[in-house]
C-alpha cells in the first residue's frame, strides 16, 4: 500500500471510482465507531478510502471498482439514526462487487446473517449450539400466542437490531398483551422480530467474544445494570474497578445515559466455548466478528444469543484485555490487501 493516507469520505461508483487508487476502501455508516481503526492505519501510513453508505449509489453491471478490498463495516442498526434505506441496498451492492470478483471483508453472506436474528438462531441449531427457546413473527399480533411454551419473562427483539435496539422485556403474557392493545409493539425495520426466552445472566455479566481471521482474538465480560439490552462495546466507559475508558483513537468514549452505569473486564472463556464461537464465524462466513453469550443462572448452561459481522472492540482495550486489537486488525487488513494485489 502506498504511504498516502486518503481520509475524505468519497462515494464510489462507476463514475467516482478515479477519486482513489487506494487498495483498500471501508464502507460504513456510524461517524464515529471507526476512528481507532482509521487512526492505526493513519499511523502505519496506509493507503485507503471511506464510502459513507447513506450517501452511496452504484450502476448495476457497472465498471468494476479501483479498490482491491471492501472492508463491509455497515450497521444493522443504521435505521436508528435515520440510515435503513442503506441496509437493504448495501446487501445488493456487495453483491456486485463479489460478483465482480472484488474481495469483500464481512461479505454478503456474513451481511445476511447480520441483518437476521431469526437466521443466526438457525445457523446456531444446525450447528448443535445452545440458544433461547425462541419464536419469530412478522406482526406483533402473534406475540402471546407465540410465546405459548416460553418461560416467562420473555423479550421481544427486532429482527434487525444491533447494540441492543429495541429490545423489550415483558414478565407476563398480560403485560405483553396489553403492548399489542396499545400498539407500542414494534418489531423493527424489516417487520420480523423473535418472542425469546429472558435469560438471567449468572453472576450480573453476559460475555462477548471477538473473532479476527474466524479465529479467537479476546474475550470480555460486560455487567448489566438491568436497565439496558444496549451492550456496544465501543460504547462502554468503566472499568469493573471503576475506572474511566478512552476509544483507542484518543477521543472521548461514546456514551448514553442508558449506558452509563455498565461495566467490563477482560476475561478468557473456557476452551469449549471458543471453540464453539469460532465454529459460528467459520460457518457464517464473518472475518471480524464477535459473539455473546450468557450463563443461565437457574441451570447453569451456556446460551449463545447474538452474533455480529459489525463487531466494535472495547474502548480501552489495551487497559482491558491487555493489548491493542486494532492493531491485530491493521495487521489483518494489510495482509487481506497484499495477497489481493499479489493475486493480480
């Protein structure tokens, strides 16, 4: 990769693809979640591009992009901020772009499973991989009746979510049939959503996994305040002894009053369990990627429950896992770049 650093947002189509050279392009959507990323290659004086997906468009059976590697960083939960018209269309685009024989990094297959609750539920049953006891629906008027057989709490989730979105507990299936009654049951942006099993999380934590290569790269633990299903890691800002996080970039943590009082810690998951993890990347097709799961405290078992092609590292990660990710990552793309450009 050449030492020039291209930090300007472009768009990138048939007839912009001359704006850059560079081998490398991210496609994203969050204006901020991929600073530390861009900063580690800022640093390493690597070349790349940034097509901001609210604003892209691209002639089907068009000229094949200058760019030799997509990294795909679009955000399931880009409808929260007013983006959704771009989830669909990235899926369609990334398309071409395979088809085109263009290498993209969390592809198509990876985008699907990402955009899918119901899907990644599927793919955890035919690996034999535990999972809630769960239901998915397509209008909110099913919701009690698909929660017949359900141990209650139940929550219902939209189909497409991310850092939690939507997400509601209901304890009863009265409480749950008065939010159908009022109309305040909203499934999401695609109109699916799952009725699942509330797991109680053993010891006040759930655990996230992140994945590089499909491959293990650190674990963490995240305390719940019980008042929040948004568990981002790039947006979590204290220590388990307190302590305030900083991103990697060196801006301020990203936070919420929602979120103000969640925690994390870094932790090593047992060998089983990331040999698990590493068989749902592996099957889901995501090259960066983390999964979450939790510890049922009235059995004890290990409920796997989300599984993400978007994954955000923890902020701070060097003071919480004990070294840099971003820097794996840089490492990743760069050799992701060079066997792309030795291809021809």
């Amino acid at each position: 990769m050449s030492a020039t650093t291209a930090t300007v947002d472009v768009e990138l189509d048939t007839k912009h693809s001359e704006l850059s050279n560079a081998p490398l392009a991210f496609f994203y959507e969050h204006p901020q979640w991929f600073q530390p990323t861009f900063a580690e290659l800022d640093k390493r004086g690597e070349s790349y591009s940034k097509i901001f997906a609210p604003e892209h468009f691209y002639t089907p059976g068009g000229e094949r992009p200058g760019f030799r590697v997509l990294f795909n960083r679009m955000s399931p939960s880009a409808d929260r901020r007013g983006h959704g018209s771009a989830i669909l269309h990235t899926l369609s685009w990334l398309g071409q772009l395979e088809l085109q024989g263009v290498r993209v990094i969390n592809g198509t297959k990876a985008f699907r499973y990402e955009i899918s609750k119901a899907l990644q539920l599927s793919l955890l049953a035919e690996l034999g991989i535990r999972f809630p006891k769960s239901r998915v629906i397509h209008d909110p008027r099913h919701a009690v009746a698909a929660s017949e057989g359900l141990r209650y709490p139940v929550v219902v989730k939209p189909n497409v979510g991310g850092s939690g979105a939507g997400i509601v507990r209901f304890d009863s299936p009265a409480e749950l049939q008065a939010a159908i009654d009022a109309g305040t049951l909203e499934l999401g942006f695609d109109h699916i959503g799952l009725v699942q099993e509330f797991v109680p999380a053993r010891g006040g934590h759930i655990t996230r996994v992140e994945t590089l290569g499909g491959k293990y790269l650190y674990a963490i633990q995240v305390h719940l305040t019980g008042e929040t299903f948004d568990l981002c890691p790039a947006d979590i800002c204290q220590s388990t002894r307190g302590e305030a996080l900083t991103n990697t970039g060196g801006g301020a943590c990203v936070i919420e009053a929602a979120k103000a009082g969640l925690k994390v810690e870094g932790y090593t998951p047992p060998a089983d369990v990331i040999a698990n993890v590493e068989k749902i990347v592996q099957a889901a097709g995501i090259d960066v990627g983390g999964i979450e799961y939790v510890v049922d405290d009235r059995d004890g078992e290990v409920y796997y429950y989300d599984v993400n092609a978007l994954s955000n590292f923890v902020a701070d990660a060097t003071r919480v896992v004990g070294f840099n990710p971003f820097e794996n990552l840089a490492d990743y793309l760069q050799a992701v770049v060079e066997a792309e450009v030795n291809r021809g």
